[in-house]
C-alpha cells in the first residue's frame, strides 16, 4: 500500500481498536466490579453488551443511509462523540436505570463508529478494490482485547474502574474524534477507470436475483454469527466438556485467536487469488468441519488442537468473508447501504448467539449444543454455495466477477 493507503488503515486501526477494546471488551476487565458496586447480578451487568448490539441492529439501516448522505467521516465523528458520551454515562452510573441509558447510547455510538462505517471510509476511498485494505483493518480490529485490557486493567487499579471509564471517554474525544475528521483529508488518487469501476455492477443481475443474493449474504453471515458468538464465550467450557484439562482448556482458547489472525493474514496472502465466496465457502467448510470433529472424537489432545484450529481458522476468514461478501454481489457505490442493512440481522445473531447457545448447553448438553452449531455453520456454507451458483449465472467473465481470479480468468 502506498503511504495515504497506509495511513487509512492505521487510523482506521487506532480508532476501531480503541472503539471495541473499551466498549465491547470492556466488561471482561470490569464487569464484575462494576455490577458489585451498582448492586447489580452478574448476569444483569454483562447484558449491557447485548443492549449494545440490539441497538446497533436496529440503528443498522440507518446508519446506512447516514454515511451515503454525509460520508463516512461525519458519522464515524459523531459516533467518537456518542461513545464518549456513553462511557462518561457508565462512569457516573449509579443503578440500573442510568446503567441501561450508557449501554444504548454506547449502541448508537457502535453503529456510527464501529465496523461498518469504518469499513465504508475504506470503500470510500478505494472503491471496489477495498478487500485486501478491509482484511488488514480486521487484523489490526482483532488485537482489541489484547491491546485494551492491559491498559484498562492499569487504569483501574490507579483510578477504580469509574476513573478509567472516564479515561476511555477522554481518549474517545482526544483520540478517535481527531482522527474520524482526519479521514476527509487522506486523498487516495485513483484513476477514471477505478471510478468509473466503482459504480459498475460485478454481476449482471435481474431485482429479484439481486434480492435473493443480499437475503442469502444475509442469511450465511447470520448464521456465522451465531456460531461463532455462540461458541466463543463458552469455549473453555465446551473444551473441558470435551476432554481438556482446565489448563489445556486455557492454553488452546488463546490459541483460537492466534489461528483466527493467521487465517486472515493468509487469505491477504493469496491476494487475487481468492475471493469473498471461496474464502466464505472455506470458512464455513472449516467451522462445520470443526464441530463434527469434536461430536466424534474421543476428546485427546490432538483431536482438540485440531478442533481448535479449524475453529478458529474457520471463524477468522469467515469475518473477513461477512465483511466482503457485499463487494462481490453490489457495486462500490452501493456498499455502505448494503453492509448497514445487513448489519441489522447480523447484530441480532450476534445478541441473540451467546444466550441462545448457553441455554441450549445448559439444559441439553453439549452434544446438542455441538449438533446445533454444526447446523447454523452447515446451512451457512449451502447458502454461500448458492451464492456461487448466482456468481456462476451473473457474468462469469468479468475482472469484477466474485469467482473471478487473476487477469479476469473464471475459477472453477
């Protein structure tokens, strides 16, 4: 990447890093303390993360039409603003009333300053040859809770976690506000064709094909959602169900994360070569591959490394593939739009996944936990495949194709 380019990312990287590390990753490092001293049950603190993602569910489409009205920069702003606004409300909250109020203004400060406008402020500037720039922002995106907890951790223990809140709503305003408005003024050249390209659509498509193909993206990346945010929470849980020694359990769930950047890296790696469906297709090949394995093996150490990397392979392109997919199907010009409204089921998956998957393991086991997950991961992988057959049918030959790989050529 030339050096605007570069400063795009790393930006982009500070601000996302800063926006999930101390809002969505924040309660891990503190909240158990903060529902002790509100008065609050466990359970009721951490629910904050589920009011967060229903409000950037709902806010999704929104969101939307924000960025294609004002461009990615204003709201990425004023979600730096609302963030602020919403830990500053945390730090002060004093039971559960002005707890929920933080928790939804921390919603609107998500969508407007978390994932998808972030991702829009790319396309903005690359058009449709944003993937290999959104997949190194994604990389960076996913070191949020190891960079973030160590420094929330700190600030908590020189200043109480209400001091370190306030910390995090500073940084917000000194910070990813100063940077969000900065966005405008990295100018990428690009040439006529680049533009012109932008606005072309990859697929020659009829309405109702196009309609099937963003209900199938929506339907796929859903489902993934629910996997994945299913599993996650409860993976040291299920590793130790399955055979593992806590401190095996441990030592293969940092692992998952480890695989999760590998796997991103590698699919930047083979560049041209891949695309959002083949790496969707493998992705969920893997997750589904991942949970059979673990239904059928008898739990050895081999067989749950094994489990664990294609899990977090699986899950790690299969992010990268939810954000792409909309570039394969739909023109540049039409992404931020597309991606905010398929942020609306996908957020719902996201909130709906970990409760969902507990109450399930809970009460029936974990081998119908297991058959529930390999379900969602299967049916997303025939989704995408149908995906495929759409790409197939739209216009094969073209450089802009989603199956297309280097110079144009048709991969089969």
């Amino acid at each position: 990447m030339n050096m605007p380019r570069t400063l795009l990312v790393a930006a982009l990287a500070v601000s996302q890093i800063l926006g999930w590390g101390t809002t969505y990753e924040m309660p891990a490092v503190f909240g158990r303390a903060i529902a002790s001293d509100l008065g609050l049950a466990n359970e009721t603190a951490f629910a904050g993360l589920t009011v967060m993602m229903l409000v950037m569910a709902f806010l999704g489409p929104w969101t939307g039409r924000m960025i294609a009205r004002h461009g990615a920069s204003k709201v990425l702003a004023m979600g730096s603003v609302l963030m602020a606004t919403g830990l500053a409300m945390l730090a002060l909250s004093s039971g559960i009333v002005t707890y929920a109020i933080a928790w939804l203004i921390l919603g609107a400060g998500g969508s407007f300053a978390l994932t998808v406008p972030a991702f829009a402020a790319v396309v903005e500037r690359e058009g449709h040859n944003s993937r290999r720039a959104i997949g190194i922002l994604m990389i960076f995106t996913g070191l949020s809770s190891a960079v973030c907890w160590p420094l929330l951790t700190l600030a908590g223990e020189a200043f109480g976690w209400r001091g370190a809140l306030f910390a995090a709503a500073a940084a917000q305003l000194v910070l990813a506000l100063p940077i969000h408005l900065s966005l405008g003024r990295i100018a990428i050249t690009r040439s006529a064709e680049d533009l012109a390209a932008d606005a072309r659509e990859p697929l020659e498509m009829s309405r109702r094909m196009a309609t099937l193909a963003f209900l199938l993206i929506a339907l796929s990346t859903s489902l993934a959602s629910l996997m994945t945010f299913g599993l996650s929470p409860q993976l040291l849980h299920i590793l130790e169900l399955s055979g593992a020694t806590p401190a095996l359990a441990l030592q293969l769930g940092s692992l998952r994360a480890v695989f999760g950047i590998a796997a991103r890296a590698f699919d930047l790696v083979l560049g041209k070569r891949s695309s959002p469906v083949t790496t969707g297709l493998a992705g969920m090949a893997m997750l589904t591959g991942s949970t059979l394995l673990l239904i059928f093996s008898s739990g050895t150490p081999s067989s749950l490394l094994m489990f664990t990397a294609l899990y977090g392979f699986g899950s790690g392109v299969t992010t990268l593939a939810r954000a792409t997919l909309p570039l394969a199907f739909f023109s540049a010009s039409r992404f931020a739009r597309q991606s905010a409204r398929l942020a609306l089921p996908q957020n719902l998956a996201n909130a709906t996944a970990p409760v969902l998957m507990t109450a399930v393991i809970d009460r029936a086991g974990i081998d119908a936990g297991l058959v529930l997950a390999t379900l969602f991961a299967a049916t997303g992988f025939a989704a995408i495949l149908a995906l495929a057959v759409i790409a197939k049918r739209g216009q094969v030959g073209s450089p802009l194709s989603p199956l297309a790989g280097e110079n144009g050529k048709s991969k089969d």
